[in-house]
C-alpha cells in the first residue's frame, strides 16, 4: 500500500470546491451494534489459472514424477536414451526415468524441464535441487544438473552448473544448491549422463522426484510457497481462507474429485491428479495441467495458520460437478445412503481428526509426522460447492448429521448453489434452513448492472436463520472481463452493504484469487503473476481496505445520497474497533461527479485525528498489470474535522476510508 503523507494534495483531493448539494452520512457512533465476525473478509483458494502448480507452490519442476499421462514425459525433452520404467520407490508415484549410455562419449544422454511456461529465476538466489536416483549396476555415474537459457545469444545456454555422483544401487535423495548469477524469466533444467572429463556418461542412472524449489519460500518451508505470492495472501489481512475452491471439490467425475487424504503425507507419494480446468474451457484448453498436490491440506492449513485466517476447508458432498454430469448418472452421484457415503462422512471425520485430533490418534500422527504436532483447530468446514436440487440435499443431511453427531463444535457451510437468485437459490435457501447449516455459500460472479441491483440485498436477510457466507463473487462487467477499475468500484460498492449487515453476513472472499498470465482460465482474478512479477489488482485493494478495517462492531448508519435499484450514488457502512478505539467509516461514490459529503459522528463531541486511505476507480479501463502493477494503488493521507464532523469531496469513482479517533 502506497503511503503518501501529502498532507496538503490530499486534503485538496478530498475537499475540492464543488457545486453539487451536500449529502449527509449519519454514524451514530455510540451505538455500537452488531460483531463484525474476524472470519468478514478473506480468501477463496482455487487451484484454477495455475494458481498452485506453477504459481503459489513454489516447485519449478512440471511433472517431477514423470506421471503426467498420457505421455509420462510431458514437460520433459528427453535426448539419448531414456525410458519410463514404472517400479519405482513411491507406489502411488511409481513411475520414473531410466537414462542409459548411448556408448560413445560425445553422444548424450539426459533430459530437460521447461518448467510452468518457464522456470523463474532471480539473480543471487539460491535453487534447491533434489532428485532421487540409484545406479541399477552399481557403478557410480555422474548426473550434470544445469539451469540454462534455450534462448539466449551468449556463448553458453547454461549459466550454473553442479554434479551430483550417484553411488548407490539403492534409491536415496540427492540434494545441490545451485545459485543463479542471473535474472531470468524463462529459464529450463538441464540433467544429463556425464563424466568428469567432460564426455557423456558410461553407465545407467535413473532418477525419480526431480524437485527445483527457491531456497527462499514463504517462511522458508522446503516444501513452499512462493514468498511473494504468500506475503500478498498475509497483507490482505484475511480472516478465513476457504480452500481448495471451488469446482475442484467436485471434480469432473467422483474419481477427479479433490481427494485431501491424497494431499498428506510425504510429496513424493502423493498420487497425481488431473486439474479439471485443464479441459473445463475448450477456448482456453492446457493438456498439461495437473495436480501434484504438492500444495495440499497441510500446507493449506499450515498457510492459514501463518496469515492468520481461518481455515475453511470444503469437501466432497458425494457428488462430481453438476454441470457436466445427468442427473440420473449413477457413477457421478454416491448413493444418498449412510453406506453410499460412507467414504465421504470418513473423509469429514478424518479431517477433523487430522486438523484437530490429538497427535496419537490416526490422522492427529499424520500431521504431527507432518511437523505439526499441535492441533490447527479448525472451526468450519464446508460441504459441498455449488450444488442444488434434492440430489445435493438428500446427500447434505446424511453427511451433515454424522458431522453434528460426533462433532457438534464444527460449524457446517452448505451451499444455495451457483446463482444468486432464482428458483434454485430459494429452494437452496429453504433446504439449508431446514437442514440447519451454519452458514451458507452464496456465489455471484455478476455485472455492474446486478451489484447496482443488490445494494440492499441482505438487509432484508431472515435474522434467525444461517448466516451468510458470500463465498465467490467479483464484478465481471459485460463485455469486459478484467480487472479494470471501472467494475472493481461496484465491488467495493456491494461491499458497505455486507458490512452494514454484519450481523447476517459473516464471511465473504472475492473469487479467484490467483491468475498465471500465460496460463488462465478465468478472469477477472485478484492478483496476476508470471514467473518472477505479480500485481495485486484493483479487487485485491478493496478486499484488504476492508478487511484492515473491519473494526469490530457495527455502527448504525444513514446516507441521504443511497442510490435506488439499479442507479449508481453513495454508498456507506461504519464500524468501531472496540481494540483501537477507531471509528471507520467506508464511503463509495460510483457516480460521475464528485460528491460533498459531510459525515457526522453522532454521540461523539470531537473527532482529533482522520486518517484516509482513498482508492480511485476514476479511470474505467486502468488495470494494474504484471507489466505495470502500480496503477491503481490506495493513497493515505488525513484530513482535519470539525467538531464530530468530516466534511469531504468524494471524487467520482472514489472509494475512501475514513478512520477517527476521538
Ligand atoms: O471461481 C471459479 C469457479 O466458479 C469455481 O470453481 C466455482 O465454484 C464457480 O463456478
């Protein structure tokens, strides 16, 4: 966040001469109301647009198992003589690579990595690589591992360059640390036969697990994250961090489900699985998308541990996507019986065991084996995503009850399925009610036309029943689907009303989260990257003004300029932090002309100090790209006050937040 202390441009940004009539935001700032739950404002994590394999998860090795089908070798160019042998030492991994001697020193033999479009590089830091091999004949054979630019005009493609001497007929790990003098942006990994006078090797070695991780992760975990992706998730301040989506859950078929017991464990067993976004858009098809789940549910649980959220994980209600599957398809629906669901009532259970359960008990071992002996005490768990009709409820209940029965302290999230109105929402709304979930997901991926709609969707909201959980959405404008400032505005718009309603609305994460820019599916998406830059869109900047913001309880506030249905205007919320003593009041002007406001703080005598922090939508197409991320960025500054009063010019497009102490 850009903190500017232009305490003189500011406060002429803010209170320009205007002609237009004074509107009145009214906050009665002795009447704290309603909890802003911490769980408000956080994260939905989908492995969709390359957002794990090739983004978060920081190996830069694509297929380090040689188990990418149909062709083992996908993402590797082998040269000499290799071959894929499939005994290998990680039964759920089994395949490997065999390379053997072409017999003549000058003939080589080995095999190359174009990484996830590339591998990334940067100048002075250090690689961790790691493989597994073994000499099958017992005579030691030298690997040379290179990282090197295809591409380049210089004299050598390879810039580093280690060996490793392989001595063992029994597999062992193998580890080097290989330091790059330069940045690169679309580097490969180079591994091949060799002898150390420089001619090709003589003998066999193969070779399995084939890793290349950044020594510098996110809190330096060798099984990491990518820092600078990470530290992006910890400074949104999110307060749950809903994983691992989305349609993954679902998967294509029940057997392409996201399974998270395939997820534990040591890396190299983890068995892979297809990514359902490989092929869910034929217009935006990548045949080498995979999961490795590298990145599985210790990490994420670990990961929101480190960020302070929340975890929410969502399961598998017994149900593959609905979209792609008959309703009378027998093999994409588990049957509704206690016994046909068996598998997925052991899957919540165990989850819960493995999250919370004690260190000696089956899955509490597995994390404590993991290194986390201590319990992540998880709160909430999410069942099901996106589904509707009797299929899905029938399901729910069964599911559900066994839950409450054995774990009557987890809140339970089920879903109104994938639209935001209609027939099927209602139904949803009725069946979750009945049911008795806790919270229920609502998603919207909607244009500025239906958040102009909805501004006063949840004050009508049943006080008595589920709360809220607005699970996915994001403003994609018509014709428009990107992250320009002209659609985030509306967000931020939508956004006073689900904190003015607090007290129904307890969580809510903006979807995706994660965009690869040679690699998406979907768009608008919160934050971009490659494989060295990323840039925190104009979506993400609102997702962290509120949720740096959220305050602690709710203040009752009136607004003389709240726009009708469909019509644009000033929006507001207003919350206290009963921690910091602050009152935050959040204004969105989503018109074309600049507004006066004045903000009264009822109940106060005087306000001695108000801090801004502005976001300006103003330019309609403006967009921060990995090119040029800081296009849009929030602007501090202050702003005096008279009395309990804060007279402001609110310029068109403007989000701004105003933060008094008395
Ligand atoms: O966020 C992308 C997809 O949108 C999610 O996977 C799904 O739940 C929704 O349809």
């Amino acid at each position: 966040m850009k903190i500017r202390h232009l305490l003189l441009g500011a406060s002429l940004a803010l209170t320009l001469p205007t002609a237009a009539q004074e509107n009145i935001i009214t906050v009665q700032a002795d009447k704290p109301g309603a909890a802003v739950e911490p769980t408000m404002y956080g994260i939905f994590f989908e492995d969709i647009n390359y957002a794990a394999d090739g983004g978060l998860y920081a190996e830069l090795v694509k297929n380090r198992s040689f188990e990418f089908q149909p062709d083992p070798l996908t993402g590797w160019q082998a040269f000499g003589k290799v071959s894929i042998k499939d005994d290998g030492p990680f039964p759920r991994n089994p395949h490997y690579a065999r390379l053997e001697t072409m017999g003549h020193g000058d003939w080589w033999t080995g095999l190359v990595n174009e990484g996830f479009f590339g591998i990334g590089l940067k100048e002075g830091h250090e690689y961790r690589l790691s493989l597994y091999a073994r000499v099958p004949d017992g005579k030691t054979q030298m690997l040379r591992a290179q990282l090197i630019d295809p591409y380049t005009d210089k004299e050598k493609q390879e810039f580093v360059s280690k060996d490793i001497k392989v001595m063992s007929s029994e597999w062992k790990k193998y580890t080097v640390i290989l330091k790059s003098p330069e940045t690169i942006e679309k580097a490969q990994l180079r591994l091949f036969l060799c002898e150390t006078n420089g001619k090709s090797g003589k003998g066999t070695c193969d070779v399995e697990h084939v890793s290349l991780f950044p020594v510098d992760t996110w809190n330096g975990h060798e099984n990491g994250l990518r820092r600078d992706l990470a530290q992006a998730l910890y400074d949104m301040h999110p307060g749950v961090l809903r994983f691992p989506g989305g349609c993954i859950v679902e998967g294509v078929t029940l057997e392409n489900r996201y399974s998270w017991k395939n997820s534990v464990g040591p890396v190299e067993n983890r068995p892979l699985n297809k990514n359902r976004w490989e092929s869910t858009f034929t217009y935006r098809y990548y045949p080498d998308y995979f999961q490795s789940y590298g990145l599985g549910f210790y990490e994420f649980f670990l990961l929101s541990e480190e960020i302070g959220a929340e975890p929410l994980p969502i399961v598998n209600v017994g149900m593959a996507c609905q979209y792609q599957n008959k309703k009378d398809d027998k093999k994409a629906y588990a049957e509704a019986t206690e016994e046909g669901l068996k598998e997925y009532i052991d899957d919540c259970l165990d989850l819960i065991e493995f999250a919370n359960g004690d260190s000696t008990s089956t899955w509490g071992k597995v994390r404590a084996e993991m290194g986390h002996p201590e319990p992540f005490n998880m709160k909430f768990l999410g069942i099901g995503n996106e589904q509707w009709e009797d299929l899905y409820y029938e399901r729910l209940e069964i599911v559900m009850n066994a839950v409450r029965k054995a774990h009557p302290e987890i809140k339970v999230v089920g879903t109104s399925g994938p639209d935001a109105e209609g027939k099927e929402f209602d139904h949803g709304w009725v069946a979750m009610k009945k049911l008795g979930a806790d919270l229920v997901d609502e998603h919207f991926y909607r244009p500025i036309s239906w958040f102009k709609n909805e501004w006063n969707r949840y004050d009508e909201y049943d006080r008595k029943g589920p709360k809220v959980f607005a699970g996915e959405y994001a403003c994609h404008d018509k014709g428009k689907k990107y992250n320009h400032a002209g659609a985030t505005i509306y967000e931020a718009a939508f956004m006073t009303g689900l904190e003015r309603n607090a007290d129904v609305v307890h969580m809510a994460t903006y979807a995706p989260l994660f965009a690869h820019v040679d690699g998406w599916q979907w768009r608008p998406d919160a934050i971009w990257f490659d494989n060295l830059h990323m840039a925190k869109t104009a979506s993400y900047y609102v997702q962290a003004m509120f949720a740096h913001n959220k305050g602690t309880n709710v203040l009752p506030v009136t607004n003389t300029a709240f726009p009708l249905k469909g019509e644009d205007g000033l929006l507001a919320s207003a919350v206290w932090d009963k921690e910091t003593g602050e009152y935050i009041v959040k204004v969105v002007n989503t018109t074309d002309s600049t507004m006066q406001v004045s903000i009264k703080l009822d109940g106060l005598k005087s306000i001695s100090h108000v801090g801004t922090i502005t976001l300006d939508c103003s330019d309609y197409n403006a967009e921060n790209t990995v090119e040029d991320p800081n296009v849009i960025e929030p602007d501090e500054s202050t702003i005096a006050a008279k009395g309990n009063v804060i007279n402001a010019a609110i310029r068109p497009k403007n989000f701004v937040v105003f933060k008094a102490r008395k």
